[in-house]
C-alpha cells in the first residue's frame, strides 16, 4: 500500500534507452576482459527505468 509510482517523462525514457544502445555499441567494439565487469554495467540503470517496449 506504500509503494510509490515515479513519473518518467519520455524524453528520460528515450535517453535511457539511448545510453543502453551507446553501452551496447561500445561493448561490441571492445569487449571488456572481465564477464563480471559487463554484467555490472547492466545492472546499474535497473529498477528506475520504465521499459521501453510499448
């Protein structure tokens, strides 16, 4: 009953979801050494992010 909705404009969804595509980009043209480093990139933008996907 406490929860609380947080308003995300679109603008912020598209830049959210622009910097995941830019992430997505950089990490194929240099892939990190470490499959731990990658996997924390992920998760940093998780849980305050609406989803993009109409």
């Amino acid at each position: 009953m406490g929860e609380i909705i947080r308003f995300i404009s679109k603008s912020e969804r598209e830049r959210a979801r622009l910097i995941r595509e830019a992430r997505a980009n950089y990490e194929r043209i240099f892939p990190s050494a470490d499959p731990a480093d990658a996997q924390g990139t992920a998760d940093e933008g998780s849980g305050s992010e609406a989803s993009s996907k109409p």
